[in-house]
C-alpha cells in the first residue's frame, strides 16, 4: 500500500479542526490559553509576584521552583493556582494540596479578555469552606482539584484591596 497522504499536513488539518472554544479567538489572551501546563503555573506565579511589587506589598524572593508555596507576600505564604475559562465558563483549579504548608491559595481565573481572582485561606480549604475538592486521580487522595463558576470570582481591580484586607 502506498502512503500518499503527507502526516504532517493531517496532522495540522485535524488540529485546526479541534480549534480552542471560538470565544478564544483573537483575544488578548489567547496566547494565556495556548501555553502548556507548566507554563501557565510559571507565568501566574511570576505575575503574582510582579503584580504585588508594583503595587506595594513586600514580596519575598523564593528559593527554587519546587515547594510547598510558589511566593511570600508581605510574610504570608502563597499557593498560586492559575486556570483558564473553559467552555461552560468555569475554571478548574488543579494540584491543590492539604499537605503542603501554605498560608493561602491564590486563584487566577483567565477569561479571554480579563483576568479574575481569589484568594482562600488554607483554613477554608481544608474545612471545605473554599468549594468542594475533588481527587485529581482516582483512588488517590493527596492531590484535588477545586471547581468555581466566573461569578465565584473578582475582577483583578479588587486585588489589592482584597489582599490589604486579608493581610492586615
């Protein structure tokens, strides 16, 4: 049998087919949505830590990329989760841990164009006042993920003031 179909050109055609949500389309922040997994966990954590600089707070730098916290604001240990908007217009925060040793989890929602937040004490997380966690793999209980809807949310403008609340 002779192969005259190049797998190369297939492989972009059913890619193309399997194009991100439309709403993503020519966005600002379609280029958020497209980055691997890791990426995106790096980008949150360095905005987070560039963001709270600009904006006052005393950012610690943190030794390494692994551990049980991503960045210290103003003493305060912080567990940075980003997500981008799926199609039902939830994000799914993932690899959220009760084990590690953490003050707060800091959520960054991504929605095509603007960016959302919140920030749950690691109190609330535990105690299940955050929203229901769920296991990340079946039969295993150490890494969950956490479910929240747009409207569970902020906009980015509240950050500050939200922080300052939580911190003072």
């Amino acid at each position: 049998m002779t192969q005259t179909t190049n797998p190369l050109s297939l492989l972009i055609k059913i890619a193309k087919e399997k194009h991100v949500d439309k709403k993503w389309t020519d966005k600002p922040l379609y280029l958020i949505k497209i980055l691997a997994n890791s990426s995106k966990g790096d980008l949150a954590e360095e905005f987070v830590r560039a963001y709270c600089k600009e904006s006052g707070f005393d950012v610690d730098p943190k030794e390494g990329r692994l551990g049980d916290y991503d960045v210290i604001i103003n003493k305060k240990k912080f567990e940075v989760k980003m997500a981008t908007e799926d199609i039902s217009g939830n994000f799914q925060f993932n690899h959220i841990r009760y084990d590690y040793k953490y003050d707060w989890v800091l959520c960054l929602g991504i929605c095509p164009d603007s960016i959302l937040f919140e920030i749950y004490s690691k109190a609330d997380v535990v105690t299940g006042k955050a929203g229901n966690l769920v296991s990340m793999g079946r039969g295993q209980n150490s890494s969950f993920k956490l479910t929240k809807p747009k409207n569970a949310l902020h906009p980015i403008s509240e950050f500050n003031d939200k922080l300052n609340s939580l911190l003072s």
